[in-house]
C-alpha cells in the first residue's frame, strides 16, 4: 500500500535539527522523499505500524507534527502529479 508522510519538524533548537534529521532517516528506510518534508512508502501493513511507531518515538508530540496519507493499494488513480518529477514512480521499471 501506498503511504504519504508528511511531518513538520520544530527545528528552533539543537535537539530538533537532530529529531528532523531523525525523521528523514527513519522514513527513507521504507520509502523516497517527493517533497523537503514529504515522503511516499510503498510499505505492508506491518511496515506501516513499524514507520509509525519509529517516528513516534522520535517526534516530540509538543513541537512536532506527523500526518499519514493511506492511499492503499490501487493508488494510481488518487496521485496527480505536475510539474518535474524528482523521484522514481513504484510501480514504474527501474533498470540498474
């Protein structure tokens, strides 16, 4: 399934800058970044509450923000893109 993270990050201190950096970590582990603050993880159920759980043991529920956009399994028809695209589609061809 398709999955948006979105997250907002209080960096006005050093341990913000580090929970921001932590974030970004955490989410390329399961997906790609689309966006400065923005990541879409193709991921399983299961993934989805590992992600989940990791970055709430990061984030401080105080100064911090996280949303999940569940797009589910048939997702192509949900996402509009515009403009340059900057990341490799999932369900595209990838050659190495």
């Amino acid at each position: 399934m398709l999955v948006v993270v979105a997250y907002d990050v209080n960096t006005e201190t050093a341990e913000g800058r580090k929970r921001l950096r932590h974030v970004a970590k955490e989410c390329m582990k399961y997906g790609q970044r689309i966006q400065n603050s923005v990541f879409e993880c193709s991921v399983t159920p299961s993934d989805y509450l590992l992600l989940k759980h990791a970055l709430q043991e990061i984030m401080n529920e105080e100064k911090d923000s996280l949303r999940f956009y569940n797009l589910g399994t048939r997702y192509s028809t949900k996402v509009e893109h515009m403009g340059r695209q900057g990341h490799i589609p999932f369900d595209d061809v990838m050659m190495i």
